[in-house]
C-alpha cells in the first residue's frame, strides 16, 4: 500500500483515476472540520502602510 497527503485535484484523482481509497479526512482533524488553506505573513510596518 502506498499513501499520499495532496491537495484536491490530486486526491480526487487517485480516488476515481487509480482505485484509491481516502483513509483520512483531513477535516476530521481540526475543530469543527475548520481549517486554514492558506496563510500570510507580514511584517506589521508593512500591514499598517497597506491596510
């Protein structure tokens, strides 16, 4: 068995193009099936000068 952690389209793919099986929701994990997909990070001189 071979296991992979990717973003969608990826999963998806596996599932219908290469007989895969989901064996984690990552959303299982977090509180409320709430997470980040992205993040950004600033200085704060540079938040203050581009609000």
């Amino acid at each position: 068995m071979i296991g992979a952690w990717v973003p969608e389209p990826w999963g998806t793919k596996l599932e219908h193009e290469a007989n895969g099986k989901i064996l984690v929701d990552e959303r299982d994990l977090w509180p409320n099936g709430k997470f980040a997909t992205a993040l950004i990070v600033a200085r704060a001189d540079y938040l203050q000068n581009h609000p």
